[in-house]
C-alpha cells in the first residue's frame, strides 16, 4: 500500500480509500469481510456519507471499528449536507450540516471524524458561513480537518482565502470525480468531474484530490464494449471513440505488465503529479482484490500521456 497525508493531520493514510455505499445491515459479514481485507492489505482510510444506504454504510463502518477496537487506526472520511427527500437542495446550512454529524457520530459510534466534507454545494450559502461554521466542529474536536465534494474550484480557492484572511482551517480536500475515463456529461445532477483547468489548478496548488468513480464505473472491467449498449447510464457518460481508444491502450498495456486494463486504469489515477486518493467501491472480495493489485503497478510519465491520448504512441 501508498501512504500519504492531507492538509495538517500528522496521520498517514492509505492512497486508496475504501468505499462503503454498498455496505448493508442486510449483509453485515460481507461488509466485515471487505474492511477486513482491506485493513490486512494495509489500507486505513473509509469513505463513507449520510445518505449512503439509508445510513447503513456508518452504522457498519461504526460496528465493526467497535468490535475490532480500532477506532484510532482508521481514518474517516464522512460527508454530509446532500439533498434528501424532505429538502430536495443541498443542505449546506450550519443548522443541516449539525443534524447530518449529530447522526453521523451516533451511527457510527464515534466522538470525532477525521475528515469531514460537504456532499454537494449551495452556491446561496456564503464560503464565510462555511468555513466559520466547520472551524467551530474543528474546535469542539467532532472535526479534525474539513474539505467538499463537488465543489468549483472557484469557489474553493473563495473559501481558503477567506480561512486564510482570518487564520482559520480551510479546506484541504476536494472530491470530485477523475478517471483514465472522461465523463462527456455529470453522472447526476450537481456533480462534478475534474476538467483540464482544475487538474492545471491541483498540480499547481497540490491540493489533494479524493476522486470518487475513479475507475470510471467500470468502464475498463472488460463488461462493456461500442456494441454493448444494454446500461444506458454508461453510454450517455462515456461511449465516444476517445475512451475506447483509452480502454483499448489499457487492454494493451495491461497485456504487457500482466494485469488488467481496469488495474491500469486506477494506477493512471494513483499517479496523478498532485496529491491523491482515489476511492474505490467493490461489491465483493473479488473486486476488492482487483482494485488492491492496482498499488504495484507503475507507470512511467509517458505511458500516462498516451493512455490519456496526449501521444500516438508509445
């Protein structure tokens, strides 16, 4: 496993993180199953949020960190503040944000989180009342560092000048989505894909990214092909002829290291020039397995520009 740290925790945390939108009360063992693997291949960072699986994925999460006793080993990565069914905008105000961590650390068991960020963005709520707001939780340790997830950059840079301005904590994630994959479209309303510009402002800053469908929703798993038309979700997102030439130059790549093109795939992302920390989510030990055979495989800075297209050969 890679190791890196975030803004000003001392922690070292995995560089991938672990996804927990499929964890289920339905199916606990299959959850302790994936966090144990995870933690034995040296991972330590889970992400998880409010919403996912109706509150399961922190209710497991925070059940297993019990009965294992490591809570102090793990590093948590929670998000808060997304629509629901009562309030269909983002619930960014500091009154929602509150209500979101008082459930969050009751399902999960915890007094503290160690990165919390917004789920979505309101662009009504003021970067002043946002940063005021999460520098209070940093006080009362409920937070130990704070970012955003599907955010524009401007209005990132906004926040960390205002926190700048007032020797506040500023962020110091974002989450939004990158892949080898480029997403011709948002995969849902009010989410945000890495675009040239914020990749040029990641490298410069060396802000760290938390990108989420880092492996493109399966786009390179070997189940999807430019006649395969059946999942219309995929084919609105990432069906041109640009990212099947990027599946295609994985597929070779991969057949030359001897692993697979979607392995190849999340090694592009693991090796961005900024800080980085993709999050995967496997449904099974399989997949899990998979996505932990990524972390050996490195790629040289022009095998990265041509799986990227940016040279003809290699």
């Amino acid at each position: 496993m890679r190791y890196g740290k975030i803004g000003i925790l001392d922690q070292e945390i995995s560089q991938l993180v672990l996804g927990s939108m499929v964890f289920s009360l339905n199916d606990v063992f299959a959850g302790y199953a994936l966090l144990d693997r995870f933690f034995e291949a040296g991972g330590n960072a889970v992400d998880t949020a409010y919403i996912y699986s109706g509150g399961d994925g922190e209710r497991l999460l925070g059940m297993w960190m019990k009965q294992r006793g490591n809570r102090a080993d793990v590093f948590v990565a929670g998000k808060g503040g997304h629509p629901n069914g009562r309030v269909p905008r983002p619930r960014i105000a500091p009154e929602e944000v509150k209500a979101d961590i008082d459930t969050t650390l009751i399902r999960m068991q915890t007094d503290y989180i160690d990165l919390y960020m917004l789920h979505r963005d309101d662009e009504q709520i003021p970067v002043s009342t946002v940063i005021d707001y999460f520098n209070e939780e940093i006080g009362r340790g409920r937070v130990r560092s704070v970012g955003v997830s599907n955010w524009q950059r401007q209005r990132i840079i906004d926040a960390n000048e205002y926190a700048d301005s007032r020797g506040l904590t500023g962020l110091v994630v974002s989450s939004n989505n990158l892949s080898l994959a480029v997403a011709m479209h948002p995969h849902w309303h009010g989410v945000l894909c890495v675009d040239q510009t914020t990749w040029d402002w990641h490298r410069e800053t060396q802000l760290a990214l938390m990108p989420w469908s880092s492996q493109a929703r399966g786009f390179f798993s070997g189940k999807f092909s430019s006649d395969k038309r059946d999942d219309q979700h995929m084919v609105e997102i990432y069906y041109n002829d640009d990212n099947f030439e990027r599946l295609g130059r994985a597929q070779l790549l991969g057949v030359e290291r001897g692993v697979s093109a979607i392995q190849i795939s999340l090694a592009y992302v693991m090796q961005q020039p900024f800080p980085i920390f993709p999050i995967i989510g496997p449904r099974n030990l399989e997949e899990l397995d998979s996505s932990l055979g990524a972390v050996d495989v490195q790629l040289s800075e022009e095998e990265i520009r041509w799986l990227n297209l940016e040279i003809e050969r290699l």
